[in-house]
C-alpha cells in the first residue's frame, strides 16, 4: 500500500478549536468528510514524489469542500438562511452541498464552460444553479450586485478562502511528524491560488521558519497562465505561441488575479525559491495518458467520463508539473515532492447537467434578486 498518512473522517474538524467565528455546534452538525491522504506514487531521477490526494476522501471531490463547510458554518452560526456564490463549478458543487445541508437557501452562477462539471444530485428546489451566459469578470460583477441589492452574502468571503486552506499547513505538519518525512516541494495546478496561499499563511501562522517551508512549484495550463507569466522573467515553452488556444482545463480559468494576489505567489517564490510554470497542451496531451496510470497504480484513480476525458485535469497538471521540473533538474535529487490532486478522484461523472435556468447578462441581476425574494420553499 502506497498510502503513508489519512485522515479519514475531517480535516475541518481535525483543527475545529483554532476556527474562530464558527460554533462547533454548526460545523459538526454540517461537516461530512472533508478528508485527504498522502501516497507515495514513484521515485523519478532520484526524487521522491508523493500526492497529497485532496480529492478522494471529500464529499463532493474537491479540495473546496474544506472551504465550503467552514463558510457555510460561519453564514450558519451568524444566523444567515441565504447565500450566493458563483463558481467555475467546483466550488459551487461544495457550497450547494453543505447549504443543502444547512438547510439554506443557495443560488449559484456558473458560466455555461463549467456546466459539465456541475453535480444536478447537489440541487434541491432551495439550492440551485443558475447559467449565465457571461465571461466570468462578468458574472462577478452581477453576483456583487446581485449581495448588494439584497443584502445575500457572496460565499466564500476572501478570509475563509485562507482560513480554510491554511488547514493544509497543520495537517502536513502532523503528516510530517507522524510519517517522520519532509517534503522539500509543494506542487499545486493554479486558478486563484487560493490553496497554495492559505497553505503557506498557514505555515507562518504556525510560525514555521521560511528556511522550513517547502518550496514552491505552481502550475498553470498553456490557455491560462497570468501567474506563470507575472512571476517569469524567462518565456515558458506555453507563452511562446500566438493565437487562440484552447483551454483544456476550465477550473484554472482565473485570467486576471488582482495584483494582490500576483504580488502574494510572487512572495511565496522568492520566500522559497519557488516557481509557477505554465504547461503547454501538447506536453499536457502527451502526457495524460501515463499521468493518470501512475495515479491509478498508487490508488488515486481518476474519474473519466462517459467519454473516455478525465472529469477533471487540475491534479495531472500539478503532476505534469512536478515530472517536467524534475526532468529539468530545477529539484535536486535526493528530494521529496508533494504533489497536490485537488480534484477529480473522489467522483465519477454523471451525465451533463441540464440548466432549469439560463440567464442573458443584462436581465441577470433581477431575475436573481426576484428568485431570491421568493424566500425559503419548506
Ligand atoms: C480541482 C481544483 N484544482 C485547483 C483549483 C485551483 O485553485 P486555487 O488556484 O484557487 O488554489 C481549483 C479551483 O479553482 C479546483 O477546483
């Protein structure tokens, strides 16, 4: 068995006494398996590469269930019975689900890329998707609207994006002391880079040394790489073409991270000698194949759809990632690498979701604000 470290049962609740602002009342009653592990996959050039498979041991299958369950108990213990969010889809399966749970009312938007990997088994007549035929700066801007003109609060607030990712820096640091293993490189496929961030914030909050903290390796697809071109001086081999590209991974869709957030992955880097690169889809392509056997061979298995495509590719780039950084000698050998597979192992695919409601941009905001006011259907 490949498997060094498992927590089963939550991470949330694993560290539930350092969340502040959320009755443990709540996230206990909401919380359902929000678990990871760790597997090593293979040694590659003398470099030890493990997954920290975020994906397999979560309700809906992603990493955003850890933020999902810690921002709808916050909206829950605050006395909230309505939410809003938007999402490129996987975030909006997590948040449906514990709102669901919670018994509140959720309205999620979604641009009609990410419609299938929407879950319709997360929607009830209270908690619902909603397409907007819109680019995703757009649809940002009818959700913020959308909480303004109705006081819904937009889910998850930027502090619980964090707050539930820097659980990543106590659950490795257990993983070390139990496994009695470092990890020298922590590998992530960005969007927002929420994740890596909340990780690394984490480790300061635990007052861990930069000089201990892993290096960082962030990893972005050849359509859709803001941070990989920001953070290089050097032109990767995927912002060498010109032309439209397609997108091969509609979750790491996040084109234009605020400046804020440019400035925090390049802190990161330069705090760790780390980097963010940008695949190309041919290496992608070429690869997908044994990416996902190596994977399968050490027990994560990828979920493909009914037609033969990964349900979700972000955790074979942040593999891709890692392979092509060991292969260039960029980590030394002798090293371990922790690779993040944040989604796409946990849950197989179901048959593409059919929208019950899709709404042209200029009509959105009232229609949603109308749906609202509906109120709570018991
Ligand atoms: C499965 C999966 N992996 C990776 C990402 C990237 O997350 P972030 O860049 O915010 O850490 C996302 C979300 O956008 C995701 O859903």
């Amino acid at each position: 068995m490949n498997e060094v470290f498992r927590e089963d049962r939550s991470v949330v609740l694993r560290y539930a006494q350092h969340l502040s602002g959320v009755d443990p009342h709540h996230l206990k009653k909401l919380s359902h398996r929000e678990g990871a592990r760790i597997l090593f996959l293979r040694t590659v050039r003398d470099v030890d590469v493990y997954c920290l498979d975020l994906s397999t041991l979560t309700t809906t299958g992603t990493f955003k269930d850890w933020v999902a369950a810690l921002s709808v108990a916050r909206a829950k213990s605050a006395g909230l019975t309505r939410i809003v969010f938007q999402s490129s889809g996987n975030t909006a399966n997590s948040l449906s689900y514990y709102a669901t749970k919670a018994g509140m009312r959720s309205i999620g938007l979604y641009p009609p890329a990410s419609r299938r990997r929407l879950r319709a088994s997360l929607t009830t007549e209270n908690n619902t998707f909603v397409e907007v035929q819109a680019p995703e700066s757009e649809i940002k801007r009818i959700l913020t609207e959308v909480s303004e003109r109705t006081g819904v609060p937009a889910l998850p607030p930027l502090k619980d994006q964090y707050v539930g990712n820097a659980l990543r820096a106590r659950l490795l640091r257990d993983a070390e002391a139990s496994t009695g293993l470092h990890w020298d490189w922590h590998v992530q496929a960005l969007s927002s880079a929420f994740g890596p961030l909340g990780f690394y914030r984490g480790l300061a909050e635990l007052q861990i040394p930069t000089g201990r903290w892993p290096r960082f390796l962030g990893v972005q697809q050849q359509a859709v790489h803001p941070y990989a071109d920001a953070l290089s001086d050097q032109k990767t081999n995927a912002s060498d073409d010109s032309g439209y590209v397609p997108m091969l991974e509609p979750t790491m869709f996040r084109r234009r991270p605020s400046a804020d957030l440019i400035k925090e992955v390049g802190e990161v880097c330069t705090a760790t000698h780390g980097q963010v690169r940008a695949m190309s889809n041919q290496q992608y392509l070429d690869m997908e194949p044994s990416l996902i056997g190596m994977l399968d061979d050490a027990g994560v298995h990828v979920c493909l759809n009914a037609d033969g495509q990964p349900h979700e590719r972000a955790g074979l780039y942040s593999l891709l990632g890692a392979l092509s950084a060991i292969e260039e000698g960029l980590v030394a050998p002798g090293s371990k690498v922790l690779v993040a597979h944040t989604g796409g192992a946990g849950y197989c695919g179901q048959p593409s979701f059919e929208p019950e409601t899709v709404l042209h941009p200029a009509a959105a905001a009232s229609r949603l604000c109308a749906m609202l006011a509906k109120g709570v259907v018991q």
